[in-house]
C-alpha cells in the first residue's frame, strides 16, 4: 500500500482505491488476517484537547502493533511554555516514527508535517476528523457489506467529524445527506471539494429539514452540537439545534434496515434520544471499537514496510 512514510491531515490525503484498502486491512485486523510488526516504532501523541477512544486506540493499537507510544501533552512540553511548532517538529521527529496531534487549527498540524521528517497522523482538528471517519466507514460496510450506493445522513453540525464524512464518504461512492440548522452547514470549501472528488456517481446535498435528509437512508448519523473549543456557544446552540435531535421519529423515516452511529462522546437528549442511542438500530460501540481496528490499519499502512 502506498501510504508508507506519508502524512495522514485528512480525508484527502488517501485516493479511494487507498480508502478500499484501509478498510480492507482494518478488517483483516479485525478478524485476526493481519500480521504486521513495528518492531518497537514510537507514535508520539500530541493531544491539546481531551480524548478517550482516540487516544486509547491509538496506544492499543501501537502496543498490538509491536511498537509503543508517548505521551507528548503540551502540558508536560516545552509547546506548553511556547517552543515553536516548527522546532518541537524537527527535534521530536529525530526521536519518534511518527506523530499523532489533535489539536484547534489545521493549520497548525500542517506546520507540524511542514517541519517533520516522519509521518504526522490527524487526530482531530476543527477541520476534520479522518481516523473516525475509517471506523465510520468501516462499521457501515459491515452492516451493508458493500458501499457504493449507500445513503449516510448525517443531522446536526456540520462540524469536523461531519467534513471527514462528506469527504471520505464521495470517495468511497456513498452519498452523503446533511440536515443542519441556518448558519451551522459544512464549510462551502469543503463541499467544493467534496463534488470536484466525487466518484461513481456519490453525491453530498446539505438541506435544512432533517425529516427529508432522513427519508429511506440507510445510516444516520449525529454528533455533538458544541465541539471542544465552541463551550462558551452551547446555551446558544442548544436552543440553535433545536428540532435536530436524532430521535424514533427521524429513524422510523429511515431505511428499515438503517443503522444509527455517533462518534461519541454522545449527549443523551441533545443530539441524540436515549432510546436511539441503546435501541436496536444503533452500532455506535461497535463503531467505537472499530477505532482500534481502523488506527491498526492506518499505523500498519503508514509504518509497517510491505503493508
Ligand atoms: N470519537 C472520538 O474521537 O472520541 P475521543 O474524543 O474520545 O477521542
Ligand atoms: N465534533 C467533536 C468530535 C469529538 C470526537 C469535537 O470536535 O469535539
């Protein structure tokens, strides 16, 4: 796979036959097929936001992996104290194989691989979520077997999580549907970018009613209306949002057959109803545990030779 040495910033960075394989080999993981040493390579984690099955999976996954990782917090650095990203990047890349950073700007990761000489992995930034976007992508092809064809709808802000869904989901040749209130739609460069990529056909439409974009889809998806960064902005997007709640009511216009995902961490009555969120329709933990299994491919394509 041709990933090898290359940086990971976001869902473009991977052509859809490499989106195929990613998954592919995040599923031979998963079933046991996949065998790949790292022979002690070291991820360093730079994480300026919180972080439960991101980071977790990542150390897992490093640690199935045959290699391990370090926790590089700007809090415990010299970034904490304002070392410049254009340093911390080349003196931490003569001591790790790679670099996993979550942080605000994409632009600041972008420095980051600007300046380092291994591969930079993105872990989230108010622009794009990848790595959750391989265990979304993943989950769905296990409930559907295949694809192509399939329509995601994904009700609530169109945040970074909801980017990397438009982005990889037209390169995977799902069509992606979005129900956003006024004024919390994707960003129109990101929607640009979606239909210059499209392939086979897929097709990104972001409408305002969520009952239409839920109409005969066969997964919904949500996510949280007040991302890390926005706090001071949740009483105003509460009352935004309102009538975007992933309810009975959206599912039951949904495909028979559809299943429900949120990245989590989920907010029981906002974004999504409890019932939903436990009902039978949900695969949101399996959807979690494909993290590991999406970071193990992703590490195993970026690190591992012959992969
Ligand atoms: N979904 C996700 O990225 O979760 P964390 O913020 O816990 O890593
Ligand atoms: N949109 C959320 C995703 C958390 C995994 C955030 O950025 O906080």
């Amino acid at each position: 796979m041709g990933l090898s040495g290359r940086h990971f910033l976001a869902s473009t960075d991977c052509s859809a036959i490499e989106w195929h394989q990613l998954l592919d080999l995040a599923a031979a993981f998963k079933a046991g097929q996949a065998r790949v040493h790292l022979d002690g390579k070291v991820l360093g984690l730079i994480f300026s936001k919180a972080s439960t099955r991101t980071r977790v999976s990542f150390a897992v996954a490093m640690a199935r992996l045959g290699g391990q990782t370090l926790d590089l917090n700007p809090a415990v650095t010299q970034v904490g104290r304002g070392e410049l990203v254009e340093d911390t990047a080349r003196v931490l890349s003569r001591y790790v194989d790679a670099l996993a950073i979550r942080t605000f700007a994409q632009a600041e990761l972008e420095t980051y691989a600007r300046f380092s000489s291994v591969p930079v992995i993105n872990a989230l930034t108010d622009l794009e979520h990848p790595c959750q976007a391989i265990a979304d992508f993943l989950t769905l092809r296990e409930a559907f077997g295949s694809l192509e064809g399939l329509t995601l709808s994904y009700v609530g802000d169109g945040n970074n999580v909801a980017h990397s869904l438009i982005l990889a989901g037209v390169l995977l040749g799902v069509n992606v549907r979005l129900a956003c209130p006024t004024g919390y739609g994707p960003d129109p460069a990101v929607l640009d970018r979606a239909q210059a990529i499209a392939g086979d056909g897929a097709t990104v439409e972001v409408l305002a009613d969520p009952e239409a974009a839920c109409l005969g889809a066969q997964a919904l998806y949500t996510d949280v209306w007040a991302s890390m960064g926005q706090e001071q902005e949740a009483g105003q997007r509460l009352r935004d949002f309102s009538g975007y709640c992933l309810d009975q009511h959206l599912l039951s216009l949904a495909d028979p057959e559809a299943i429900v995902l949120h990245c989590l961490p989920a907010h029981r009555g906002e974004e999504i109803s409890a019932g939903v969120m436990e009902g039978k329709a949900s695969r949101i933990f399996d959807q979690a545990e494909n993290r590991l299994h999406g970071q193990q491919a992703l590490l195993a394509s970026l690190l591992g030779s012959g992969v």
